[in-house]
C-alpha cells in the first residue's frame, strides 16, 4: 500500500536527519524502499501521469519545508535544520499537518494572506485530516465528473438514430487520425449489411492501408459474443483485410474479449465506457467548459550561471 503524505512526512526528516545534503530524487528512492513498495505501487499514476509516491513525497518535503523543520541550500537538494533536529528528540511516532501548525511559518503558509482568525475550523479540518494530497483531491474530482459525462455522452448515443451514430463514429476516428478528412471517411462507412461489415476507413491520410469497421448501436445488456466477433473476422477475411474495430454501445462478454484470431487479422474491441472516454479524449459531444492550469516553480529561471 502506498504511504499517505502525511505519513512520510516523519520517515523522510529521520533520512536526513545526519545533517548531510540529500539529493530529491534519492529520497524518494529510500523511502521507496523504507516503505517495501512493489514496482506496481511506484509506477501508480494520477490522471496527469505524474506518478502517485512521488507526488506523496513532494508534498511531505514541502510541508516540512515550510514548516521549517527541512531547507533546500540548492536546487533539487534537501538538509535537515536545526527546528528539524530539535523535532526529531521528541521521539515522535508521527508528524503530520495537525502537528505542523504549532509552527508560525507553516501557519502563514496555509493561510496565505489570511488572518488565522479567518480561518473556518471545516477547512482547517479538512486539511489536517486528509491523507490524500491536494492533487490526489482534485484529480480525484476530476474523474467523478468525467464519468458522470461518460455517461450522459453514451445515453445520449443510444438515444439517437443509427444514421447519427455512423456520423458519430466517423468523426471520432477521423479525429484519432484515421480517413483522411470527414469528407473521405463519409464516402467510406455506412454500407450496412455488407457480409458483416459495417463500413471502411482509411488507416492514414494516404489510404496506405484500410481498416473495416463495424459499428453496433445497442443498449446496455445486450451484450456482443463471440460468435459476432467470429462473424466479423470471417467477414474480414472474405475481403481479404487484416484489421477492423468493432465498436458498441454496450459492452462485450468475456468470451468475446478473450478471442484472438487463429490468422494475421487484428481486431481492436471499442465498448460504449470505451467510446464514451475517447468522445471526451477528442471532444466529440462536448466541449471544455472551464480549464485549471496546475503550474510549479521554474527551476532553471531562478538559476544563476
């Protein structure tokens, strides 16, 4: 299990605590190890890719830091102070944001420009009981609503007709870099009904090699087997083609997922969940309604020759 922020926060003030310059990256390694961490749980990552325990790290170093108890003499390098020798001879089992409070520059740091008699005691709460870092919360919130979009964008394409469907899958692959242009892909798809093929599509812009589509609109439960997945191959092969996408609405059963062609033929398999997430990945449906850019110091415009 990956430690919270809060319970680093200790551990990484004893590993500096022989009063030596740690290197940023180096602690992160040792506390990697400290912890007994599997590769599984140092390569869990947030939604921006930035890798979960090295965020968690992030954060205690700064709280520390600006708690006074850790001081950064160069770029990317860490030492204890003499507040943090002194923390340590308490013997502590733990520090965490609660603890750090009792310090005057950790308290500026959480109120900013505030007062602390302006301080509401839910907020201080909250920032004193939560094991998650702030961008844990907020990529956190950031998934709620991107699934609850996912689903409104996937009822609203069962509701609609299979003509706009067809529409809808041209623009989404024509957006991922396939066809060409609308106006190619168009004249591609659509020929429902043929041997199982729904319709074709250009791999690049110069049509080097092409892709068959099928395309199934269908409602939650009514889910694609692997007898309509073998269907596609063998209608794949009478064209003599190698690759096609099947993509539903609804989802496919575990047989069908578990298929692989005995042939050369590569199928990729889009559920509605998958088709939905690409939909906001390349703005089909919706669009951006408000944007929050996360920025961090410049390290090397602060940096003297």
């Amino acid at each position: 299990m990956i430690p919270t922020f809060q319970s680093l926060m200790l551990t990484l003030l004893k590993l500096v605590s022989d009063g030596k310059e740690h290197e940023y990256r180096d602690l992160i390694e040792s506390l990697a190890v400290e912890f007994k961490l599997t590769d599984e749980e140092r390569r869990a990552t947030l939604a921006s890719g930035k890798r979960v325990f090295n965020k968690r790290v992030s954060w205690a170093k700064t709280y520390l830091k600006k708690a006074g108890l850790l001081d950064s003499p160069k770029r990317a390098t860490f030492v204890i102070t003499d507040l943090g020798r002194q923390t340590l001879a308490q013997n502590l089992d733990r520090i965490d944001v609660k603890y750090l409070r009792q310090f005057p520059a950790f308290l500026e740091f959480l109120n900013a420009s505030r007062s602390n008699s302006e301080i509401e005691d839910d907020e201080t709460a909250i920032i004193e009981n939560s094991e998650q870092t702030p961008e844990e919360n907020l990529d956190k919130a950031y998934q709620q609503i991107r699934k609850s979009l996912a689903s409104e964008l996937l009822q609203k394409v069962i509701d609609l007709s299979p003509a706009f469907f067809e529409r809808l899958v041209v623009d989404l692959l024509v957006k991922m870099g396939y066809g060409g242009s609308i106006k190619d892909a168009g004249k591609a798809i659509g020929r429902s009904g043929d041997e199982g093929i729904d319709g074709t599509i250009k791999e690049d812009k110069l049509g080097l090699d092409i892709i068959y589509i099928q395309a199934k609109r269908w409602k939650p439960g009514n889910v694609v087997g692997r007898p309509d997945i073998q269907k596609f191959v063998g209608a794949l092969a009478g064209q003599g083609a190698k690759k096609g996408i099947f993509i539903t609405t609804s989802s496919f059963t575990k047989e069908a997922l578990e298929y692989m062609p005995k042939n050369e033929t590569k199928i990729v398999l889009i559920d509605g969940e998958q088709l939905a997430q690409l939909m906001i990945d390349y703005n089909i449906g919706c669009s951006t309604h408000q944007t929050y850019e996360l920025k961090k110091i410049d390290s090397d415009y602060f940096g003297e020759e």
